[in-house]
C-alpha cells in the first residue's frame, strides 16, 4: 500500500488494519502486527503507528492483551469506521 503523504498517515495505516480484519487477512482471534510492525511496513514512525492502532482498538476492532500483543476481536463492529 503507497501512502498519500497529503492526508494523515495514522488514518491512513489505520484504514488500512480494518480493512486486512474485515478481508480476513487478520481473522477474529488472531494476533495483529506490533506497532513496530506496523512502522517498519508502511515506512512510518512508531507513533504514528501507535496512532493508528490506538484509533483501531478504539473503534473495537482489537484488544490489547499486556505482555502478549494485541489481537483482533471476536465479534466484529459494524464497518462505517473502516473508512477512517
């Protein structure tokens, strides 16, 4: 995915984790890529990773579990924030 460096980046990267969990990509259950992760992949840095990933788990798509990483929910949301 090529970023558009004239809209915000986290929203963009965002966008993007909900779409990969709503294609199945990341299925409910299983283990999200870390905020590091996420950087290296979109060429971003670490908070703005965190950003986007902050705004998925606020939307309900993912839960945070301490020491072991975040993963994608059972039951998912409905989608009008996939649009973030």
């Amino acid at each position: 995915m090529t970023l558009d460096r004239t809209r915000p980046l986290w929203r963009q990267i965002a966008a993007e984790i909900i779409r990969r969990i709503q294609d199945g990509t990341y299925p409910p259950g299983a283990r999200v890529p870390s905020t590091l992760e996420i950087a290296q992949e979109f060429g971003v840095v670490n908070a703005t990773a965190a950003k986007a990933m902050k705004f998925v788990r606020e939307q309900g798509w993912t839960r945070g579990e301490v020491g072991l990483g975040t993963y994608v929910v059972d039951h998912l949301p409905p989608s009008p924030e996939a649009s973030a």
